[in-house]
C-alpha cells in the first residue's frame, strides 16, 4: 500500500509479526511473516521508518535494513509496554510499539555496530566464565566444610589448597572426594586462562579505539570499564546531556511527589546491572586511593567520604564518573585532573 507510513515489527526467533500503519494511523495490516520470507516482504515495501523493540537480535535486523536505505529506530523495552492494550499478544505488542514510536520523549536505542556488539559479546561470554568460576570455588568451600577443613577465601587461598590437595593437612579428604577436586582444579585453571585471555583481548581493543582510550582516561575505569561502555553507548550521542547518561544507568536517586510533598530515596537501579556494577567498583578503587592526592577530584571524594561515608560515596562517584565519560566522548578529549 502506498500511504503506508511506519512499519511497527515484533522480533522473534521464527515468525515475526509485521504491522503497516498508515499516514492516519490507522492499522493497514498486522499479520505474521516468516523469518526465512522477511527481506523479501521488506524488499516489496517502500522506504518507511521500521520501529522495533530493542531486544534479542533487535540490532542484527537493524542492520539490515540499514543496509537496504531504511530509517530503524529500536525503543526500548521498558518504554513499550506501557502502551499495550488488552492481553499480551504479538498483534497486540506491534500496536504498542507503533504506539510508543510517536512519543516524541522516549529516545531510541542507537543501533549497535558490529565492533560494539562483538565487544558486548566477549563481556558476556566474560561474565558467565567468572560466574561458573565463583560457583565452582564455593561448590569446594561447601563441600570442603563437611570433611572439616575451611578455606579462607580468596583467590590465592583457593589456589594454595588445590595445590597442597595431597599434604597431610588435607588428609581428613577421602580418596574419592580428592581425587573429584583434582579434577575440579583443571577446570578452575581452564577457566581463569579464559579470563585472563579476554582481560588481554580487551586491553588489545583499547589499544586500537579512540573512543575506549578516551574513556579509559577517566579514574576509576580500566580495560574491562572501558570496553564495556563503549559496546553499550558508542559515542554517547543518544544523551542530550551528561546527567541523562547517569539516569540511565540507575545512578541517580529515585524520586517521588505528591502535591507540595517531594522526596527522594536510593538509587533507581534503572539501566544496564552490569555496567552499574563495574563502574561502582572502579569508584570503590578510586576512593581507595584519593586520600593522597591533591586533585579536585580526589579532594571531593575525600570529602564526601566523612560526610556521608564510604558506600555513599562510591555510588555518587560513580555518577560523577559516567557524567564526566559522557562529556569527554562529545569533546573527543582525554581526561586531565584538574588542581585548584
């Protein structure tokens, strides 16, 4: 149809729901298309705007039709499903994604490139190596316990026990548990090589983009920091403004008002858990530091520490860090300490 405006899809793993909305925005048609018969019905389409939900392989299909010379927008999921009317279906969700793509205050997702979304994939093929990892070492605390030996924790604790798994101070183990943890060991030590491994390879992608160098500049962020806002911001051009940037990763204070009556509480802990968690740490890690130096920074920080203590002010530190990110990202600049 020629007066069909928007194309509103609901992304799926084998069918997808399209649905046409036309230039009254009233629903031209809304039906199910095949994944193997998808390009060629977009093909067979004039150049629309596609609006999808930002979700699983959301970027891939973006891509695409990039590619083909169309204008993409992916919404974000949380600003979706306000706009669903009636029960959960994909006819209905296509409605509310077009619904929701005529908010002029709900910003889109910047599609991914492919660069970003290799560096997401290497945090979380990352995250699950040191999740199965952590799992691993408290599966051996635990069982460890019933046969009366405690290990303290840590890293190099735990290293030390694998390593002296055959000494006498280990004899209350069973030959049948012993020789179960030998086996545990390696793939402890096969685990940490993978780590290590993408730790190298992140230090690598820094190496080799400006914008991670850029970020990496800033205290408190390392290769791991680093390489992880760049696959889930880019430039940083979808902020307006440095706070929209500290909003979005759940580091400001929620807020509630009623009438004259305004307050507000912890943090939103909106946005992205891990990249709050990673940046949290490298506040903790600079606040370690900061007494020492003469900084303005620092000397904040300091400050901020016998005020509202050290928890408080990790978390307040790492909003300043994100605001202080974004900027450098639209100046293109690295960071430089400021002394007064």
């Amino acid at each position: 149809m020629k007066n069909i405006k928007l194309l509103s899809i609901d992304v799926a793993k084998n069918v997808f729901q399209v649905a046409g909305i036309l230039a009254n925005q009233k629903v031209a048609f809304n039906r199910q298309i095949k994944r193997s018969d998808l390009m060629e019905f977009m093909v067979q389409q004039k150049k629309t705007e596609v609006v999808m939900e930002a979700c699983y392989s959301s970027h891939y299909w973006a891509r695409q039709f990039e590619a083909m010379g169309r204008t993409v927008r992916l919404l974000p999921a949380q600003y979706v499903s306000p706009f669903l009317v009636g029960n959960k279906s994909d006819k209905n969700d296509t409605i509310a994604i077009a619904e929701a793509s005529r908010r002029p205050h709900i910003n889109s997702v910047p599609v991914k490139t492919i660069e970003q979304q290799d560096v997401q994939s290497l945090h979380r093929i990352r995250e699950r190596y040191v999740s199965s990892r952590t799992a691993l070492m408290n599966q051996i605390h635990g069982l460890t316990s019933e046969y009366g030996i405690a290990i303290s924790r840590g890293h190099k604790s735990f290293r030390y026990f694998l390593n002296t798994l055959t000494e006498s101070e280990n004899q209350s183990l069973s030959t049948t548990l012993r020789h179960e943890i030998a086996h545990i060991a390696d793939e402890y030590y096969w685990l940490t090589d993978r780590i290590d491994a993408l730790n190298n390879q992140m230090k690598q992608i820094v190496k080799e983009n400006e914008l991670c160098q850029i970020i990496q500049s800033v205290p408190g962020i390392g290769p791991l920091n680093a390489t992880a806002l760049y696959s889930a911001i880019g430039n940083g051009s979808q902020f307006h403004k440095a706070r929209e940037f500290s909003v979005w990763l759940g580091l400001t204070p929620k807020q509630s008002s009623s009438g004259e009556k305004s307050q507000t509480h912890g943090i939103s802990k909106r946005g992205n858990p891990y990249l709050r968690k990673q940046i949290i740490h490298g506040a903790r890690a600079v606040l370690t530091r900061c007494k020492d130096r003469e900084d303005n920074l620092s000397r904040w920080a300091v400050q901020l520490i016998e005020r509202r203590g050290f928890h408080k002010a990790a978390v307040a530190l790492a909003s300043k860090i994100a605001r202080i990110v974004w900027r450098l990202l639209q100046k293109r600049e690295l960071y430089v300490p400021q002394m007064s």
